[in-house]
C-alpha cells in the first residue's frame, strides 16, 4: 500500500510544541511510544556530525569543532546517531578530527563509555553509531575496545554481515521493532567506515557501505545541496540504493572555505542551514530527498544540532508531536570562535522549547512522502 502523506505545518503552529517530562508508564521508544511498533528502518535519527569534536571552552572554541555541546548532551536532547573519526594514536584508537595532530578529542574507549553511560540510564532509547575508520583498523581491533568499553553487550547483531534485509513496508518488516530492539537490549546499531566484517569476533559491527549510501558531503554553498548518491559510488542511481535495503543518510552540513584548502564547519549561518526554509534549510532539503526517494531519509546528520529548529524538522517527519524525557537545549550559538555573531551561555532545562528563533515567519511545508 502507498501511504501519501500531506502535511501543512506553520512555525508558529510548532512554537508551542514543548518537551515534557517522563511522566505516564508507557513505554518511550526514542521519546516517543508511537515510534516503538515502528521498524528500525522506518524511522528518522536525527545525526550530531562529528559529535565529539567540540566548539567550546575544552577545545579553546576550536573552528574545527562541528557541535557546541557534549555527546552526553546531544543525546539529552534527542540525537540519536553519532558520527566520528577513528585514528590509530600511540598504540591506541583516538577520536580524532582530521589527523590527531591537529585535533585530539581522547581515546574511542572513553568516548564509548560516555555512550555506554547515557545507554544504562536511557533503557528504552535507541542509539546508532558510525565510525570513520581512518587508518582501516581491524574488526577484532574496534570489538576490543567496545568490550573494554563495556558496551558491545548493546550492540544490534545482524542477521547477516554481508547486505541489508530488503527495506521493510507497511505490511512487512525486514528491520525489528523498536520495541524489540529494546526488549532485546539490542539497542546499539554500529556503522563502521570502511570494514572488512568479521562474524566470528565482532557480528555487530557492519560495513557502513554495504549497509547505507550518502548523499554528497562536501558542500560550501547553501544552494548546492542535493540528494544524489556519492559513496559508496556516485554512478548508482538512487532506486538502485533503494532496491538494495541499504539506508539514506542525508547529510546536512556546510563547510566553510579558508586559505591555503581548509574547511571549517561553517557556523556562519548555521541558523538559516539547520531550519525550516530559507537558501540551504534543513527542512526543504529532507522534502527534496523524501520525493526523489520516496521514501523516508533514515539518518540526517547535522552541525551544531542545537541551533535552529533541526530536532523538531526531525519530529515532524516522525509524527512526533510530544517527545517524552528529553531535555530541552538553547538554540543560540554560544560564544567564542571565528564567525560567531552571538554569544550567550549553553543550559539545558526540563520543559523547555527547542524553538526560541523568536522568528515571527509563518512557513508553510508542503511534503508529499511515499513510505
Ligand atoms: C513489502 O516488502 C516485501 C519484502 O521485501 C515485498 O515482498 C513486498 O512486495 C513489499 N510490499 C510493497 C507493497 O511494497
Ligand atoms: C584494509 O584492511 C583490510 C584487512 O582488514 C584489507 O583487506 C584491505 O585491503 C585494507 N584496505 C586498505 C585500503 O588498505
Ligand atoms: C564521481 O566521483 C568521481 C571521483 O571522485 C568524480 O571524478 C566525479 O566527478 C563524480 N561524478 C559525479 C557525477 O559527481
Ligand atoms: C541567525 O542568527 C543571527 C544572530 O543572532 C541573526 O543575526 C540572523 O538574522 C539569524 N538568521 C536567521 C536566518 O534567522
């Protein structure tokens, strides 16, 4: 069956969304009960780009960070994939940006346990991870520091390491429920980029490229943001990838362009990038691609996920109006670093609106979805 899906959503309708507080015995599948009969594969995660290299007081505002708040804190508020770079530094596997040099956020084992942490205390929350595997480390190698990390006992094994079940529908499911990923305490998916799986010691970890496809990365312009596929290969054709079962992640994030061939993320208008409309919004880019796919993005990664309305644009395709337990957090860019136009102090609180643009605009988002 071909569910259309029409929706007419206006900003100031979304300004009185609040996040409440856990209160009722029902269970919250990733703050919310009515994603928890949802197949894994027909819901939408909403992605930290880079999540544990920071533009804060830790990393002296560093230009390179790509989020203003802790992995932690990400998660607190509703982010629910994580992306990183993993290098090999001084015998040991680093969360590193770049090159360890330049941009060193510790140890994979301690980024892991802090995940590990949030997964013990959040038990109805699903989490997914994609590693960068920069220096193309071992399968064995990455499920040792998982366990020593104590938190491969979450992880989602497969049924297969070697393709995607096909996609799942109205009528039948390929992925788990929530819900059973959480009855399970299979609630850790784990990407890693690129991996040669190995079933006998780690049948958790998946080739993120036999398991997904991207959209381009490399954008510097708002309007150069597209849909079409760039990795595993820019030459297959969307239908091709959808087919397949492996699952969209659209990414949404622009770089910055600076002497001498860097790129930072591009902070400047992070506003107008993470929201509803405008050149580059997040919220027009996910209905492009939800046309051309026909289907649902599953996984949109973001920088400064706090700024603009991005975890609401997120909700709204989820049909969740009311996320339980989750914290609110300002949407103002905080302060220090190059391109920063305002500085205020980070907090988070019970209750509070992820929306606080002030903004007076109505915005009316016309989405026709096939799922
Ligand atoms: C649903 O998925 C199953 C399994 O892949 C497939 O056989 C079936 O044709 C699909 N149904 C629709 C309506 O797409
Ligand atoms: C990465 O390592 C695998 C073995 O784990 C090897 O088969 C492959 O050729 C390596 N790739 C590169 C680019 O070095
Ligand atoms: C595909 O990738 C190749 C290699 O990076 C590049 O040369 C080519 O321009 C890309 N094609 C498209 C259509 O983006
Ligand atoms: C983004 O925030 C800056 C600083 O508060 C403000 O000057 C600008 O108008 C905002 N842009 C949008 C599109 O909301």
């Amino acid at each position: 069956m071909q569910l259309f899906i029409f929706l007419c959503i206006s900003i100031a309708a979304l300004v009185g969304w609040t996040n409440a507080a856990p209160t009722s015995s029902q269970r919250a599948c990733n703050n919310s009960p009515s994603l928890c009969t949802k197949p894994y594969d027909m819901v939408t995660y909403l992605g930290a780009h880079d999540s544990p290299f920071l533009r804060d007081a830790t990393t002296g505002y560093s230009s390179f960070g790509n989020q203003l708040f802790s992995t932690t804190t990400q998660l607190d508020a509703g982010v629910r994939l994580l992306s990183g770079q993993v290098h090999r530094k001084d015998g040991q596997l680093h969360m590193c940006h770049t090159s360890c040099a330049m941009f060193d956020a510790g140890p994979l084992r301690d980024w892991l346990e802090e995940v590990k942490r949030w997964m013990d205390a959040n038990p109805t929350d699903i989490v997914t991870l994609i590693l960068v595997n920069s220096d193309n480390v071992s399968a064995k190698e990455f499920a040792d520091v998982y366990t020593a990390a104590d938190i491969a006992r979450f992880a989602y094994v497969p049924l297969s390491l070697d393709a995607p079940p096909p996609p799942s529908n109205e009528t039948v499911r390929t992925w788990p429920t929530l819900n059973e990923m959480i009855d399970k305490n299979q609630r850790l998916v784990n990407f890693v980029a690129p991996l040669k799986p190995d079933a006998g010691v780690a049948p958790f970890l998946m080739d993120q490229w036999t398991f997904t496809w991207e959209n381009t990365y490399q954008v510097t312009s708002p309007d150069s943001f597209n849909c079409a596929p760039d990795r595993p290969s820019n030459t297959s054709s969307i239908k091709a990838y959808q087919d397949s079962g492996r699952l969209f992640m659209m990414n949404h994030f622009l770089y910055w362009q600076q002497a001498f061939g860097i790129q930072v993320p591009d902070i400047r208008n992070i506003n107008a990038t993470n929201s509803w409309d405008g050149p580059g919004a997040l919220g027009q880019h996910f209905m492009r691609c939800a046309n051309e796919l026909q289907r649902m993005p599953n996984y949109v990664l973001v920088d400064f996920f706090n700024v603009g309305p991005a975890t609401n644009v997120i909700d709204i395709f989820n049909g969740v109006k009311e996320p339980i337990g989750r914290f609110g957090i300002t949407a103002t860019v905080v302060g220090g670093g190059a391109g920063v136009q305002a500085n205020a102090n980070g907090g988070r609180s019970w209750g509070a609106s992820m929306i606080r643009t002030g903004t007076a605009a109505m915005v009316a988002g016309m989405l026709g979805v096939w799922m």
